[in-house]
C-alpha cells in the first residue's frame, strides 16, 4: 500500500539516516555544553633525567650528576563568571536542535510526495497497458472477422494486411506500456533503497471518484502552509540559532573570572634522610688555666635514601586561587566575531523571506497545475466520448462493408489515443490535488 512504501521509506532513506545521526551528534554536543558548568580535574605526571649542573628538585640547590627525579600535579579549575556563554551555548544547541528536528521533517515531507508520485505512476502504467491490451484485443477480434469477410469475397486481402499492421503497433504499444510499468517500479525500489531484483508489487487501487477542487484560494493556502510546513519553522529557528550566536561572540569582550586550584609533589633519587647514630666528641683545645681538655661533640648520621612514598608525602604542595581575565586587545578576533555573527543573522533572516516567497511561488504554481490539470481531465472526458461514438459509428460501417479498413483503423487510433490522454489527465489530477492537501497539512492518501 501507499502507507506501507512511505513508511518503509522513510525508515530506510540514507539522506534520513544521515539528519539523524547528525541529530545525535547535537545531542553529544548539548550533553558537552551543560557539562561545561562543572569543574575541570586533570593529572599530570613526568619522569626526568638530569644530567651534568642542575638543580636538584628535592634540595632545590646545585648539583652536577645524574639524577632522576619524578614530578606529579593535580589541577582544578572552575569558571565563575564568562559573559552567560557557557548558558547561551547551552540554549544556541537546543535550538540547533530543533532546527534539525524541521530538517527531518523536511526530508521526509520531500521522500512522501516522490513515494506518492512513484505511486500514481505505477497505477497509471498498469492502467495504460489495460488500455493497450483491451486495444490489441479488439484488433485481433477485428482480424479475425476481416479473414472471414475475405474468404466470403465481402472484402480485399488489404483490409487484411492494414489489420495484421495494427496488431503488431498494438503489440508495441503494450510492450512499451510494460517498460513504462517496470521504470515506475524501479524508480520506487530506489526511493525505498531496495535492489531492483527484489520482488515487489504495489496494491492496485481503483479510482473510481476524483476529489473535488479545494475550496480555499491561494492566499488561504499560503497562510495555512505557513503554520503547517517545517521548512518556516527551521528557518526561524536559524534566525534564533544566530541571534543567541550574537550574544556569545559579546560575550568574548566581557572579562572571565574562574578559580583554580593545584596539588603537586615531587621524588628525586637524591632525595635522602639522615638517621641519627650517636656523638662523636673531637678535641678542639685545652683551657688556658687547668690545661683541661675541651672537646666538641658532633652528632653523627647516616644518610639513606628517601623512599617514594615519603618524598612524595614530604614535598607535596598546595595552592588556591582566583583568576581574572580581562579582554583589551586580541588581533580584532573578538570584534571580527561580533560582526561575522550579526551577519549570520540578517543572512539567515532574508533566507527566511526567501523561503516564504519560494513558498508562496511554489503553492501558486501548485495550484494553477491543478486547475489546468482539472481542464484537461473534463476535456478529456469529452474527448474519449466522442472518439469512443465515432469508433462505435465506423466499426458499424466497417462491417456493413460501408467504409474501409484505413477509416476504421485511424478512428480506432484516435479513441486509443483519447483514452491514453484520459486516464494521464486523472492521474496528473490526483497528483496536484495531493500536493494541494500537503500544503494544507493532510496526510498524503490517494
């Protein structure tokens, strides 16, 4: 069914696919800008060798060796006040959003009415090639009377001939009403992204009612597509993307304010601790009276190297702060960005009058298909009337024996003709009128 193949469409069109994924990318990039109202946490860490005069990171004095030494850091930081940029970001991708959102509902308003067109043409081939079998039908029946005419001696063997003629034109024109079948048909496997050898076949539908002609004007259907048709919905919210991309590139002149804080340590395989091992007294003199002897005690170490863990602990450093930054010049970036943004916006304002004026343009020429399409359907109506009387006349003729073949075959052209033009004006009317009811916001429905 119609329902069916514009369904299965619009869940398999790659173009669809794509807006989709391209959905979820504004999604991660939404999740990313709320995020960006938490602190930022990050490690740090290095292993270095030093070689030759250096300062050793553990005695922060002079050293000439190699030493190897580690350096660890924890950094926070936290943006106070930024101008509303990161609360502006955050509601510019909401909007973005949404802008994709009418972006899907325009790709796949655009994959119905192609599912739709495809449609009415498969029906209309399948109808033309009735049309082309009743007509090769009526040939052959005609052949075979006119055999018999020619074997009573009622009629020449060139009536014969002219008939055989047009049984094999007959024949063409049901092979080519066959080809037109397939095309249609390939052209929907297409839409629904289906290889052409799947097997396939629509549900024939028969018309036997038109719709009527709408009773709204054109300046009526502008104002009702105007509230219906995403394409105006994603254009405005263009405008409001830019608008809120105005206030973040302002928001570039204004000062930041952010808070930070750090925790670092170092290691240094020089790193050492002295471990106390007692006094050792050295004799330094003798007093000047009682020849006494005086001695200077000095403590004794021994120096082992400090284990990781201690230095790490012993040498670990803290620090807080507030920072602030204040924008005075920066290469016109920040001004560039002001302008370009403006202009983003007036850019992405007239784009939205020129989709309305496009949409005013296409429902006129909508509309003026239909009621064109409508004529020619009435006139065809009265044309296959006509041609079909005037057939019905010659072929009484005809076997009367009061006209020749050449006059009943051209009649017999003309009402296949007649009924060829018949049944494109109905399916080109039922074509316009859904298009009529897709500005009007109806489901499409045959």
């Amino acid at each position: 069914s119609l329902q069916k193949c514009v369904e299965y469409a619009l869940e398999n069109n790659i173009t669809i696919l794509q807006n989709q994924v391209q959905g979820e990318i504004i999604d991660n990039n939404l999740t990313q800008a709320k995020m960006s109202r938490l602190p930022s946490l990050n490690g740090s860490g290095s292993h270095n060798y030093n070689n030759g005069r250096t300062i050793d990171p553990f005695s922060n004095s002079f050293i000439e060796r190699t030493i190897q030494s580690n350096s660890f850091s924890l950094n926070a930081g936290v943006l106070l006040y930024g101008g509303s940029q990161i609360n502006n970001s955050i509601k510019q991708t909401k909007v973005s959003k949404l802008a994709n959102d009418k972006g899907t509902e325009v790709l796949r308003n655009q994959i119905a009415l192609s599912v739709a067109s495809t449609y009415l043409q498969i029906i209309q081939a399948e109808e033309n090639l009735k049309i082309a079998k009743r007509q090769e039908e009526l040939t052959e029946n005609q052949l075979k009377r006119a055999e018999i005419l020619v074997e009573s001696g009622t009629t020449n063997q060139g009536t014969t001939l002219n008939l055989q003629a047009q049984l094999a034109n007959d024949k063409v024109q049901s092979i080519n009403a066959e080809n037109q079948i397939q095309m249609a048909y390939n052209a929907m496997l297409n839409l629904l992204q289906l290889d052409t050898e799947t097997p396939f076949e629509i549900a024939m539908i028969s018309i036997d009612e038109l719709p009527t002609m709408p009773m709204e004007s054109v300046a009526e259907l502008y104002e009702i597509s105007l509230n219906n048709l995403p394409e105006i919905k994603q254009a405005e919210l263009t405008i409001t993307q830019s608008q809120i991309g105005e206030k973040i590139a302002t928001s570039g002149l204004l000062p930041s304010l952010s808070a930070y804080g750090n925790v670092n340590t170092v290691y240094s395989e020089s790193g050492v601790e002295p471990t106390f091992t007692g006094f050792l007294p050295e004799l330094v003199g003798v007093t000047e009276n009682t020849l006494e002897n005086v001695y200077f005690v000095e403590p004794q170490f021994e120096y082992n190297t400090k284990s990781f863990g201690n230095q790490l602990s012993d040498n670990r450093g803290q620090s807080i702060g507030l920072s602030l930054s204040l924008p005075i010049f920066n290469g016109y970036r920040n001004k560039t960005s002001m302008e370009n943004a403006k202009l983003s916006t007036q850019i992405n304002e007239l784009n939205l009058a020129n989709t309305k004026n496009q949409l005013r343009n296409d429902i006129t020429t909508a509309y003026t298909n239909l009621k064109a399409a409508k004529s020619r359907y009435d006139a065809a109506v009265l044309s296959e009337k006509a041609q079909r009387l005037n057939f019905d006349f010659n072929e009484k003729r005809f076997e009367a024996g009061l006209t020749n073949s050449v006059d009943l075959l051209a009649a017999k052209n003309q009402w296949f003709q007649s009924q060829l033009q018949l049944n494109n004006a109905k399916y080109e009317y039922l074509f316009r009128n859904s298009i009529i009811e897709f500005y009007k916001g109806n489901e499409l429905k045959i």
